[in-house]
C-alpha cells in the first residue's frame, strides 16, 4: 500500500489545515505568502443546553477558542500578522500584552525564525501567561506602567520601522481574527441570533464586525467589558483605555459591562455546569446572556481563553480539596458529603 503524499498545506502544521489554507480566499495573502502556523483556527463549536435553559433561549453555542495552540483566539491574528511579517522581510515582532497576545506572538515569531520582544504591565499579568511566553523564546520586558503605556510604547518601536507591531492594531492581526466567526456561519448553516465576546482592547469585537460586513450579514454583536476596567480581576482584559473604542461604537456593538463578581459567578458555572473551564475574562460573554442583555433564541457566545492560562484564580476560586485517609467508608461518607455541597 502507497500512502499519498500530504499537500504542502498540511505538512506546516500536521494534519491540521492551517487557518490560512482553509480561508485563503478571504485573507491578505498571496501564493508568495510563507505560511506560519501551528494548526490554528477550526475550534469546536459546542452546543451547552443546560446553561441555554438558565438563560431561557432555544440553542445556546459556544466558540471554544481555548483548543488554539497557544490557547486563545489571539492564535487566529498572529497566523496572518507573522506569516506577513516574515513576507515583508520583518527582522523581529513586538507587541504588548495582558499574556495572550505575548503568548501567541512568541510561538508565531519562533515557528518563523524571527525574534519577539514582548512589552508586558508589570504585576498586572497571570505567571502562566508570562512562563508561557518565555519558554517560547520571546524576550519578556515588564513595563513599571500599565497596558496602554506598554502599548504606546510597542506602536513607538512598531512605527520606527525596526519591529513589526503584532497587537490587533495591525490589519492582519484582524483579519485572521474575521475567521471564528466564518466558522460560526458556516457550522450553523446560517447565521445566529447575535454574537457575544468580551471586549478589551476591541480589536476582537471590530474583527467580528469585519466579518459580519464582509458576509453581508447584519446581526447584533454584544460586547463585554469589565465593569472595572482598569483594576478587574480578569487581567486579559484589564485595560484602561481600549484603543479600538472608535471602530466598536461605529460597528454599532451593543457594549454592556461586567462586575467582577458577576464575572467569577459565569466563568464558575461555565466549569461547573458544562464542563469548559476558561480564563475568568473569557466567561464575560455569558454573562450578558445570563443577565438577559442578549435578544435571540439561538445565540454563539465566543470562549476565548484556556483556564490553565490563570490557575491562580482558578485556585482562588474553586472548592478546596479535602484531605482523606486511604479508607474506602472514609472516601465514601466524604466523598457524598462534598458532592451533597456542590449541588446546583
Ligand atoms: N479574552 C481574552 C482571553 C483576551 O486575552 C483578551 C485580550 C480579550 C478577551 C479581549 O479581546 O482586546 O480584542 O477586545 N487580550 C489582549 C492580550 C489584550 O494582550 O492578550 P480584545
């Protein structure tokens, strides 16, 4: 038995097609493009009927942007944004980062060869993020400052022609990110109710907006931002001032906010109650859909990051463990009592 050989697109990253292979067509690349990737995009969408009942509509999706390789959707940016930077003869990426961006900056830079300086809020980033992105190979620099003075500073460096910035200020970085909800459309077979994602710094909420444009579809987006910007518990979106403020009142988003606490209670249930454990930002979404924020019977509500991306909080937060001797009626009775504990 011969075994066909894999086409060129799929040996760049396994079997997987790379998210600029199977959206070529709709992406700023050419066949002179070199394809950076690490198998991104194609993530599953994932139907969660006992928290669509809580929220009282039909059919509640969920866009799993955590299984992207790096572990959040900034995957599907920095695929286009490096592959682009290594065509225009780049000689290093920078960028600033509450964790993920730098995260995904580094793999993309390293997978092509180029350096990755990434400026970073000291104090103000989970550790995983950052041991992350240094065992990447980025060059880590925390700012004494908060995101965006460290972004000020990366456009500075990006704009000196010497680095080629990588946050979602770059074009491609956008278009890449246009991708999830391609893949939303064309999984349903039609477009949803409304789409609903966290709001940071917006380049994902404007990205969205992008997509919908260039489908031609007119749905609601519902963006959520942390009712306490700039000192939120949810670090990937602690961010004062979101740089993409402009292009999502434009893209007429419906913009809500979050407490934190509201924030802590969806991201729990999330884990808890459909088995996806995220990064407490990414649970913003659901909040608004718990809330009633969200009109339409059939909803997608993009979970952007890993829960393993913060396990400080996730340690904070969850049940303790309990200590037990190796005693089979000991683990019974215990084992009984906490789950007694844990009923909804
Ligand atoms: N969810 C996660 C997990 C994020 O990391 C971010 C932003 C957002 C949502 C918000 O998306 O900024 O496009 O509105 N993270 C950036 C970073 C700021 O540096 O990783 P946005």
């Amino acid at each position: 038995m011969t075994i066909p050989a894999l086409p060129e697109s799929s040996r760049s990253a396994g079997m997987t097609t790379p998210l600029i292979e199977r959206f070529r067509d709709r992406l700023p690349v050419t066949e002179r493009t070199p394809v950076v990737s690490l198998g991104e995009g194609s993530t599953p969408l994932l139907r969660a009927d006992r928290l669509a009942d809580a929220a009282g509509i039909r059919e509640l999706w969920l866009k799993w942007e955590a299984s992207n390789p790096t572990g959040s959707y900034k995957d599907r940016g920095m695929t286009v944004a490096v592959s682009k930077a290594l065509e225009s003869g780049a000689e290093a990426v920078i960028c600033a980062s509450t964790g993920n961006t730098a995260a995904s900056a580094a793999a993309y830079a390293t997978r092509a060869g180029l350096p990755a300086v990434v400026l970073t809020p000291r104090g103000a980033v989970s550790g995983a993020k950052l041991a992350q992105t240094r065992m990447l190979g980025a060059t880590v620099l925390e700012i004494r400052g908060d995101f965006d003075e460290a972004l000020a500073a990366a456009q500075e460096l990006g704009s000196r022609g010497s680095h080629v910035l990588v946050n979602s200020l770059n074009p491609d970085r956008r278009a890449g990110q246009t991708t999830a909800v391609f893949e939303i459309v064309e999984e349903l077979g039609a477009a949803p109710d409304a789409l609903v994602l966290p709001y940071g710094g917006g380049g994902n909420t404007s990205s969205y907006a992008q997509a919908l444009e260039a489908l031609g579809l007119d749905l609601p987006i519902v963006s959520v931002e942390a009712a306490e910007r700039r000192t939120t518990m949810a670090t990937a979106i602690r961010i004062g001032d979101p740089v993409h403020a402009g292009s999502v009142r434009d893209s007429g988003a419906l913009v809500v906010s979050a407490t934190d606490e509201e924030l802590v209670a969806a991201w729990r249930r999330l884990a808890a109650e459909e088995g996806l454990f995220c990064e407490p930002s990414s649970a913003a979404g659901l909040v608004a859909l718990l809330r009633g924020d969200v009109e339409g019977d059939r909803v997608v509500v993009t979970i952007t990051g890993h829960g393993l991306k913060d396990p400080a909080s996730a340690d904070r937060y969850a049940p303790a463990p309990v200590v037990v001797e190796p005693d089979p009626d000991a683990i019974v009775a215990l084992s009984q009592r906490e789950s007694a504990r844990r009923a909804p």
